[in-house]
C-alpha cells in the first residue's frame, strides 16, 4: 500500500484560494457570530469565486467547540453556502490544529482520487463557548425530577446546596489537559521553567508579535481578510485584538494568570478569539478543468506527539522529520510560521531547535538543521497579536503562508502549531 507521502508526490495537491475573517476579540456576552456564522461570512465569496459551490466534492472544517446547534457544523456550514443536498461535509477536531487538519484530510482525499475539489478551513466562535453546570447540580435535578410525590420532592428541596448553581467555564475545561491536570498556561510556564525564558523576554517578543502586525497591514499583507457584516449593521473589516500602543512596560504591569508566581500573562499569551478561515484545494485536473490559479502546492504534513506537559514544542517535534524526509534544512524555508500559543512557547521551540542534547537525544537529529532566527520567524506577526480562534488557526497559517509567498515571489513555507495534549503539526507549502 502506497503512503499518504507517496500519493501527495504522485497526485500534486494543490492550494488554489483562500479568505478569512478578521479575528474578533472575545466578548463576554457571547459575540455577533455564532462558528458556523463566521464560516460562512470567511467562505461565502470564496465558494463562488471560481466554481459553482456545487461542484464541489466535499467540504472539510475544523471546529473544536461547535455550540449544541452546530452539530457536524461542515455540513451545516456546505448547505449555508449553497453546496446542496449531494455535497458530502465533515468535521474534523484536533484542538489548536483543527484547521490544519482540515486541509491535510481534505488532500489525502485528493491525492488518493477521492476528490477533485475540496472546500477546507476551520471556525471557532469562542466567545459563545457555554457555561456548565456542576455534577452536583445535575444530580439533583435528576432527583428532583424522579420525585413523583410532594414529600419526595421536598426533601429533595432541602437537599439543595447553594454552592450546586456556581457554574463551570467550558472555555476553562478545554484549556485545561485532563491526563496531566494542566492548563496550557501551566504548560508554558514549565517550558519558560526549562529554557530559561524571561517575563521580559516573553513581553518583548509580544511587542514584536503586535508591531509586526501592524507594519504587516501598512504594507497590505493581510489582503485575505474578507469583512463581516453584524445583524446591526456594524461592520467588522480589521483584527481587533492588535494594539500600537503595546509596549514592554505596559505588559510588565500585568499579573500571572496561571500561577502565582508565573510569567505567562494574558499580554505574552494568545488571545482568545472568534474567527474562521478557509482554502480551496484542488487536483492537477481540477486546476486545468477550472482554469484555476494557484497559490501553492502542498508538499508535505507532519504530525508528532510528545509529552503533554510540554505540549509547545510540538512544532519542532513536527518540523524536524518533515525537514529530514524532504532533505532540507530551514535555510531552504523562505516564510516560517510557528503559532503563537505563548510568546514562552515559541522561544523555547527556538532554543530546543539548537539545543545539542534535545535535537540529538529527543529530535533524533544530528545537526539543528539551521536556525528558527527571530527576523525569519512569523514575519507578520502571530497570534499574540492577531488572536487565536483554536479551530481556524491552523487554516489561517496556510492561507497566509500561501498570500506572502506569491506577494514576495518567494518558494518555500512552513506553517506549525503546537496542540494541546502533547502533539505538533507542520505543513510544507511550496510557489508553482
């Protein structure tokens, strides 16, 4: 049987297209946009650009916390943008890599003949993640239920505690790694622990992550974001999460937020968002059928697995044999993106890619295969500044790596993130 490698190299995949939203700062009332809102809103443009939306073969999204209404939101998202009864839609969940995954299942698909033309991205309306209530609660209202006779269901009255209606933040749950019992921030801190990364390294590296956005926008380089349009007629055309006045003495004024005497703030973290992002996929037969312009081919994906209390360095556990098997090293790598889940996050893959004991002893490498130099790295900035919207980061960073690659001519990108659990993924993306 031939592997996914091996159908990739024989049947090209490749990425025609793409648009996002901008990512919108979390709101506490629960957002304008439901997941399957913004999808649309990112898609709705896209899905007729070039094709009529029913030609289509499938439609892939990511999407780690749909809401009770959503459920298989692909499907609801394909029928929306007017894909039609006979288009198959599916989603897939890998927390912070969902949008990447999306699009390596949709590739699979084409490489192997599946498909011919793939629809792929990935949404999060994280605002309107749900609040939860407590086992406690719901055993009682079980029994409170069961009561049939008045005694009954009075001294199940007197059973009721207070403490039972204090809800449970399902945002708070699902940042949190249950084998492990850590929060991803706690994670983070333990890698600032092991490379030796300071509060003040941590909060320059997030100034850089917000001025290099800005510069990007002067410069025009997020042309892919597409405009929302709220039920009030308020229109959302930029990322929200992006401050010019951010600076090292500011960050330095905010509290831990993890642990008590930590250094993982919510200014050095990425911020929780709203957003969604999507590409079109395509076969070599797809692209000449169509007449369709291409972006970039996908070379290669890679997923790797480590131990969860460590989870950030999953992009170099992901990078390094994705490198070895296509014979490059990072000098080869015109635009590298490592997903901003921590500013400590993505200084410690830094310092562990050149750290003889781990790329020998862990990555099984003999050299450090180059070096991941802060001018090179996230050009644009990340998602510290941009935001981080779980299930549509991993889409945003193909689609991105995609736009600057053919804006500055240039033929090779990386796009990775670390996942919580303790796994990485990378994708290879190269200029026709």
């Amino acid at each position: 049987m031939k592997n996914r490698l091996q159908a990739l190299t024989e049947k090209m995949v490749y990425v025609v297209d793409g648009a996002r939203t901008p990512f919108l700062k979390m709101r506490a009332e629960g957002g304008p946009f439901s997941a399957s809102d913004l999808a649309v809103g990112a898609a709705r443009n896209l899905a007729r650009k070039y094709v009529a939306p029913e030609e289509f073969d499938q439609v892939v999204v990511g999407c780690v916390g749909p809401s009770e209404e959503e459920a298989n939101i692909a499907r609801i998202i394909s029928l929306r943008l007017g894909c039609g009864n006979n288009v198959p839609a599916w989603t897939v969940q890998r927390n912070c890599a969902s949008g990447l995954q999306s699009i390596d299942s949709a590739a699979q698909s084409i490489a192997m003949g599946q498909c011919q033309l793939v629809l792929a991205g990935g949404t999060e309306a994280m605002s309107r993640s749900p609040l939860l209530l407590s086992r406690n609660m719901v055993r009682w209202l079980a029994h409170f239920r069961q009561a049939k006779q008045l005694p009954q269901k009075f001294k199940s009255l007197l059973a009721f505690r207070p403490q039972y209606i204090v809800p449970i933040i399902s945002l708070l749950k699902g940042l949190t790694d249950p084998v492990v019992n850590l929060t991803m921030g706690q994670t983070a801190e333990e890698l600032a622990f092991r490379f030796h990364v300071t509060r003040e390294e941590m909060d320059e590296f997030s100034v850089h992550s917000h001025q290099r956005v800005i510069a990007g926008q002067a410069a025009g380089d997020f042309e892919e974001i597409v405009p929302l349009y709220g039920n009030d007629g308020t229109v959302y055309e930029q990322d929200e999460g992006v401050r010019a006045d951010s600076s090292v003495e500011k960050l330095s004024k905010l509290k831990s937020a993890f642990e008590k005497f930590g250094n993982i703030t919510a200014g050095n973290s990425s911020q929780i968002s709203d957003g969604a992002a999507f590409v079109i996929l395509a076969s070599e037969d797809a692209v000449k059928q169509y007449d369709l312009p291409v972006l970039a081919r996908i070379v290669d994906v890679q997923w790797a697995a480590l131990d969860p209390t460590i989870m950030g360095l999953g992009p170099i556990h992901a990078m390094a044999p994705l490198l070895v098997r296509q014979q490059l090293t990072l000098d080869d790598i015109d635009h590298l993106e490592i997903n901003e889940a921590f500013a400590a996050q993505v200084i410690a893959c830094q310092r562990a890619w050149v750290d003889k004991k781990y790329y020998k002893d862990v990555l099984g490498l003999t050299s450090a295969l180059g070096e991941i130099a802060d001018d090179r790295l996230n050009p644009q900035g990340g998602a510290i500044a941009l935001g981080h919207p779980v299930g549509a980061s991993g889409a945003r960073l193909v689609l991105h790596c995609g736009k600057m690659m053919e804006k500055n001519r240039t033929k090779r990108a990386i796009a990775s993130l670390c996942i919580g659990g303790g796994q990485g993924g990378a994708i290879l993306l190269e200029r026709v």
